[in-house]
C-alpha cells in the first residue's frame, strides 16, 4: 500500500523504526541530530527557490497548518537523498490560506483515493507503505527508480495519511465547496431533509468564508421552508429561524428580498395577518421594484379575504394593480379584487374590475367556472336579473354534472318565479324533483309546489293561512310533517315545524298547535321567527281558554296552563276567571289542597260577583258532604255580609242550624230551626227537619201539646217527601215521630188515637223484628186500658205462643194471670156473674212495672 505520513517524526532516520535496540539507538542520535541540521540549512534555499518559482513540484514542501502540526511528504532514503531545491521550508508564507483548504488537486484520479492537502500546489511524489517504514528517510523526494523499483503508471501515486501532532491518523480535512455543491444536488433532486442535514454540518465548518455561509443558510431556509410546505402550523418556528438567520447574516444581501417575502409567507400560513403585512410593507418600501412584492400582496389579500378583512384586501389587491400591472400576480389580484368590491357591497366598483378580467382573460371562467358566480351574484345586487341567469345557464351548460347543480337550478327557478315567469319556474322545480329525489333542492321544490309561492322567512299567519284556503287535495300537514323529518338544516325546511303549528290553528285545533310551536322554539331558539310562534301559542291559548270554560273542561285549562310557561309568562298575574278555572281543573285532578288554597282567595269580603258564590258553595258542600260542622259555621261567620241568593241563603241557614244541632249548640240550633221553620220559601225537606228537631225539642219540655203538633207535622213532611219520592226523604224520622205521637197520646189517655199511630208504626216493624215481640204487648195494655179484654188477651197468647224467647213472653204470661184473678174476683162478687158474662170494665187494679219498648 502506497501511503504518505505526514509528521515531524518523519524526520528520525528511518532504521529507527526497525525495532532495534535502544542501545544501538543512542549510538545513532549524533548522526541524527547532524541529520535536523542539515535539513535547516537547506530551509533557507527552498524558500529562496519558491519564491523564485523555480521548482516545479512545490507539492514536495510540507506544510504548516498550525503550531503544532507539521505537513510533509515522505521521501524515501536519508538526507544525502534530499535535493537542496526539495528542502522543506517553514517561511510564513508558505501556509495556505484557510479558504483554500479541502480544494481538490490539480491533478489525481479519484478512482485511487488520492486527496491533495494543499488546495494551491500539484500532487507529490508517492512510496510505498507496507506496515513498515522504509529505509528512506520520511519527507525526502522518491530515489531513482534504479535504486528501488517503482510502480508503473498512476499507481506511481500514493495516498495522503493526514495524522495530529501525536503521529494519530485523522479524517482528512473537508471540502466546503464539494460539500455545498453536494447538498445542493440533494436539493434539486428534492431530498430536502438529506440536504438539510449536510447544510447544517457544513454551517458549522470554521473554514468557509462569509459567503459560503450566507449562502449555506439561505439553503437552509429554503430546505425548511419546502420541508414543511404540507405542514406550515408545525414548520412555523423553523421556518422563521431559519429566515431570519439568513437574512440577519447579511442585510446588504441581494436575498434579503427573498427573506422579507418568505417571513411574510409563513406567517400568513399561520393566519398572523398583523406580523405578515409588516414583512410585507417593509418589503414593498425597502424594495418597490422587488418582483415578490405582487406575489406578497396578493397572498396577503387572499388571507384578507378568508378572514373577512375586505376593505383591508382591497387595498392589497389595489397595490398590485397599480403599481405591479405585468406581475404574474396580476390575474389572481384582479379576481381577489372583485371579490373584496363585491363582499363590501361596492358592487358598481367590482362590476368594473368585472369587465376589466373578462376583457384581459376572456377565457379565464373556462378555467375557473366558479367566476361566473361572482358575476351573476354581482349583476343580482345590481339588479341585471337576466344577465345573472345569463351566467348561472352559462356555468350550468359548462359542467352539467357538478355538484350543487340541483341547489343552482332551485335558485334558478326562484328566479324566475320572482320575475312573474310562473312556469318556468314550475318547470324547474319538477324538473329537480325528478332528476335529484332525497336532496334538499329536491324537497325545497316540492315544497314550492305544494304551496304556489316563495313563503321563506319572515312569514305571519295571516300570509300562511292564505296558502291553507288555497291548498285544496294537498295534504300540508303531512308534507310539512315529512319535510321537518329530513336530515337536513335548511332554514325553509327548519320553518315547516312552525308552518305545521299556523296549519292546526287555522285548522281550530288549537292545543296541538300550541304544542308544535313550543316544539318549533324549543328547537330553535335563536331563530328570528320565535317571536311568531309565541304570538301563535298565545292567541292558541285563548281560543281553548274560550272553548274550555264554555265546555266546563278545567281540566284542558289546567293542562295547558302548566304545560306552556309562555302562557303563564304572558298572562301575567293571575285574574279571577283563571284562578276559578285553575282552581276546578285541580280540583278535577284530585289536587285538592292546592285547589282550596286557590278559591279560598273567593271567600275574602266583599264578595266576588262572579265566582264568589261558586268558590263558596265548592267550600259549603264539601264541608257539608265531609260533615264539618265546625268549618260550615266558620264559613257561614266568612259569608254573613256577602249578598247571596235566597236558595243559597236559605241553604246556608239550614246547613248552620243541622251544624249546631250536630255541635250540640242547642240554643243557637234552635234558634236557626225555628226560623227556618217560619219561612214559607224554604225547601220541603228544610221544613220537614227543622220541624223534626223542633218536635224533639218540644219532648225534651214536656210541652205535650207542641210535641204532639210537631211530631203531626213531622209525619205528613216526611211523608209527602215520600210520596214525592225525594231523594231527601227519611222513613225513620216518620217511624221516630209516629212512636212520639202514640206515647203522647197513651199518656194524654187518647187511646183508640194511639192505637191508630200503633198501627202506623207496626208498618215500619216486620214480624222477625225483636221490637215485634214488644209492639204486640204495647198494642194489648192499650187494648185493655180500652176495655176489649178478649182482644187483649189473645194479643198477649200470641206472644207468650210465638215469642217465648222474647222477655215480653214472660210479662205477656203474668198479664194473663191477671186476667184470671180478675174474672175469679167477679164471679165471687155478687151478680159478678152477670157483669162478667156482659163484661167488666177496664181493671183499676195496680199493674206490674212493664219493660217499655225499645
């Protein structure tokens, strides 16, 4: 292997390195310091004869890099060997530059691996290294070929070994000019990130010069920049180091516009519009002639337009028109132009710019068919409706297969519905509806069809209820109805919800049409047609109000009342009609506690004139049905003031006096039945009671003759009652009073009346009765206190035959004894005989106590 060593201990002869002895070694050292010698007195030679370029291979000197390494070549053989004009020379001079390391030799094959270490001088001679040093002393030139046989052709080259101070081999020195000329094949071929890897290596080299620098980091900023082009959120950052180094490197530099524009650049990918227009501006005033400035304007107006910056994007666009009318940029500011005028309603300013791009590029809508757009929108908000249908037939006829076509033609045909072209609309809209079914142009024109017009908002019942009276055999509910249920959410579709809700109140199904508009608003709150569905649910609501109060059914009232809060909202305070109405729904509703409490606010005086006497009369009976005698006089003291009709009045009294009566109060009840008695309006049954306890009363006094008058009464009241078949008629108070009567008139010694009251009462005591038993032994003393002793004492057999169980059958029996000790006592007596046998009188004698009847 042919190898060159380039270190100072090149120097030592050359057996020094045989591995002799050190002995033999030292013996050595003065031949080798005559050696060094001899070679510093050559020095000033080799430098005269550089100087005087007089030595044609100048690669053959050494060369200093720094301090502490020392460069040369290796020559074989010792100093005797060494030509004075090949000396090695260590002059100042001889040094090469740093820029000029790592230049490729002016001559060499890379084929044989051969690097020159001085980028000025031509290549050396080369020896051969195989393990071993030769004999030939290191850094001499190569000895005659007689002397030591020599390669034939290039391999007559050999390799540089570069090493450190310590004789360690080390890399060879770069080249920055190869290295760079490398990356920047990387970058052509588009291998940003190997060549951005080699950039920065070469950056950190201390032998480029400042312009291989500048350059390096203008690569860099163009590797990052392409690098991130997909992703410019992420490449940001690095994106704007890099730009900024480089253009920090050299302001004076010629890229220093590029730089300006690149920053500019990434920062509109960012959407940092205020950072962005400050590169921008500044380019544009720093360099007004740079041809970026068009291209940075127009992409600062594009970013602009996207965040709805118009006025800021006209001023953008404006500059490239003006001042850049050859930039490539032209056309695309142009366009950014007449969509920023047209945004900002300048639409006689952007119908120019218009004209001006239909002129400059006639076939620009070929390329860009949306164009058309902007013109026809701009000629509708100029009102040229014909030319913008114009447009739209144009953009349809050049892609009649694009998406969105169906929501074109639907607008077409509102188009011309709106210009009075009723038929050309309709054709239109059959025309989706069959060719696009299940898309929403598609149901938008069934919905036009079915309803004859453009009802879109704001709409109002009134224009509503025109397109119901018109429908005829078109069923609206249910094509408002499948309309609200497709997924879709267009605002016309988002209006079937409350079309539906106009659709039942004007078909007077008003609970249903409240529903589906607080439906409709709970849906959409934020919809501008809310406030048309709360007047709906309003005006829904009175009419059922209406309907439900003359129907009597509180109950709906109720219902809706807690179901809307818009209602309750809306009415406000609650006024008597609703409390009444809320109050019998709750009550309806089983909710009674919470009905009570609302109608007791009727009861406070001066009475109500409407629902006065309807709360009290809901308190009054439901007190009296529950027996609350206590809460009825309560009620009766709440009333006393209150003008209530005679019916009620009298009802009220009554119901005081049975409330009394049942308190025990028997004053005040007395009191109340006696006028209740004097009044000739009152009810039959009224009448009949206050004359039952009156009698009662009259007993309890001992009043005979005012007992037996009442309780007279008392029978023929009750009784028409039963006769009339009332439902207040009472058996046992006439049973009650018809007992009184024949107790008072057995004890007033009117027996045959009470007999006839006895047989009364028999009417109201069956034979199977345990009462019978003793009604029978009552009617037999009556028959014997009346002198029929034979009628008598069969009554009395019969009991003592058929009830002998019964305790009258045991006083029955010592009756009869009586009877027997009677008759023996007048057949005793003289004529007894006769008198019995014509029949005594009724018995003076002392009777037995009796048990008296139940």
């Amino acid at each position: 292997m042919n190898t060159k060593i380039l270190s100072i201990g090149s120097f030592l002869p050359p057996f020094c390195a045989k591995g002799r002895p050190f002995s033999q070694l030292r013996r050595l050292l003065p031949l080798a310091f005559c050696g060094v010698l001899f070679v510093f007195l050559l020095l000033p030679c080799a430098h005269a004869a550089q100087n005087a370029g007089s030595s044609p291979a100048s690669g053959a000197r050494g060369e200093i890099v720094n301090k502490q390494t020392l460069r040369s070549r290796v020559n074989p053989g010792g100093p005797e060997d060494w030509p004075e004009d090949k000396g090695l020379s260590t002059a100042a001079e001889s040094a090469p530059l740093a820029q000029e390391k790592g230049k490729s030799p002016a001559s060499g094959s890379a084929s044989d691996g051969q690097v020159s270490a001085d980028a000025k001088t031509g290549d050396g001679a080369g020896g051969t290294v195989e393990g071993k040093v030769s004999g030939r002393v290191e850094g001499l030139p190569a000895p005659p070929p007689e002397k030591e046989e020599q390669p034939s052709g290039e391999q007559g080259e050999r390799p540089v070994v570069y090493v450190d101070e310590h004789g360690n081999p080390v890399p060879k020195p770069v080249d920055p000019a190869a290295l760079l000329e490398d990356a920047e094949r990387l970058m052509r071929e588009r291998k940003y990130a190997e060549a951005l890897a080699s950039l920065r290596e070469i950056r950190e080299l201390p032998s480029i010069t400042p312009e291989q620098r500048e350059k390096i980091l203008y690569h860099i900023s163009d590797c990052v920049w392409f690098q991130y082009a997909d992703n410019p959120l992420a490449g940001f950052e690095p994106v704007v180091s890099a730009t900024s180094e480089a253009m920090n490197a050299n302001l004076r530099s010629p890229r220093v516009p590029d730089a300006l524009l690149r920053l500019g650049l990434a920062n509109l990918s960012v959407g940092n519009l205020t950072d962005a227009g400050g590169y921008i501006v500044a380019l544009y005033r720093r360099y007004p002639e740079y041809p970026g400035v068009a291209q940075g304007f127009t992409a600062l107006g594009k970013a602009q337009l996207e965040h709805k910056l118009d006025a800021l994007a006209e001023q953008s666009f404006s500059i490239v028109l003006d001042k850049f009318p050859e930039s490539s940029s032209l056309q695309e500011a142009s366009v950014g132009l007449a969509y920023a005028l047209s945004n900002q309603k300048k639409h006689a300013n952007a119908q120019i710019i218009l004209g001006f791009i239909s002129k400059r590029w006639p076939r620009y809508y070929i390329d860009q068919p949306s164009f058309l757009f902007l013109q026809a929108d701009n000629d509708l908000a100029l009102g040229n409706n014909a030319a913008a249908l114009a447009h739209y037939w144009l953009y349809y006829n050049l892609i009649p297969t694009q998406k969105g076509n169906d929501a074109l033609l639907f607008k077409m045909g509102d188009m011309y519905f709106q210009q009075g072209n009723k038929v050309a609309a309709d054709f239109l809209y059959e025309h989706i509806r069959r060719l696009f079914p299940g898309e929403l142009p598609a149901a938008l024109a069934e919905l036009r069809l079915a309803e004859q017009g453009i009802y879109v908002a704001p709409i109002n019942y009134d224009s509503m209820s025109q397109v119901f009276a018109r429908a005829g055999t078109v069923n609206l509910e249910k094509l408002y109805t499948d309309l609200g249920a497709l997924p879709f959410e267009s605002p016309e579709l988002v209006l079937t919800g409350l079309k539906k809700a106009m659709w039942l109140y004007w078909n007077r199904e008003y609970a249903q049409a409240m529903g589906k508009a607080a439906d409709f608003i709970d849906a959409w709150p934020e919809n501008s047609q809310v406030p048309q569905a709360r007047d709906l649910i309003w005006a829904a609501f009175q009419k059922e109000l209406t309907n439900s109060l003359s129907e009597k059914n509180y109950g709906r009232i109720l219902l809706l009342w807690n179901g809307f809060p818009l209602v309750r909202e809306r009415y406000g305070a609650v006024d008597p009609q609703m409390r009444f109405a809320l109050s019998k729904g709750m009550l309806e509703a089983g909710q009674t506690e919470n009905a009570l409490e609302m109608l007791a606010e009727f009861l406070k005086s001066p009475m109500d004139p409407q629902y006065g006497e309807a709360a009290f009369t809901e308190f009054f009976f439901r007190y009296l049905q529950a027996g609350a005698w206590d809460k009825i006089l309560d009620l009766a003291d709440m009333v006393s003031s209150w003008p209530l009709a005679t019916p009620l009045r009298t009802q009220l009294d009554y119901a005081m006096a049975l409330s009394a009566q049942n308190l025990n109060l028997a004053g005040p009840a007395l009191d109340m039945w006696r006028k209740l008695s004097q009044k000739d309006d009152i009810p039959l049954y009224q009448r009949a009671y206050a004359t039952y306890f009156l009698a009662q009363d009259a007993e309890q006094r001992k009043d005979i003759s005012a007992a037996y008058d009442l309780n007279r009464g008392v029978v023929d009241l009750f009784s028409r009652l039963r006769d009339e078949r009332s439902d207040k008629s009472d058996p046992q108070r006439i049973q009650d009073a018809v007992l009184s009567l024949m107790d008072i008139c057995e004890v007033g010694n009117r027996i045959p009346e009470a007999l006839e009251w006895l047989e009364k009462y028999s009417a109201f005591v069956s034979r199977e009765s345990q009462e019978y038993p003793g009604l029978r032994f009552r009617e037999a003393r009556l028959y014997r206190k009346l002198g029929d002793a034979v009628r008598a004492q069969a009554l009395l057999e019969d009991i003592v035959r058929n009830y002998g169980d019964s305790p009258f059958a045991g006083a029955a029996a010592a009756e009869l004894r009586t009877f027997e000790v009677s008759r023996d006592l007048r057949d005793f007596l003289p004529g007894g005989a006769r008198q019995g046998a014509q029949g005594a009188p009724p018995s003076a004698a002392p009777q037995e106590p009796q048990p008296s009847a139940p």
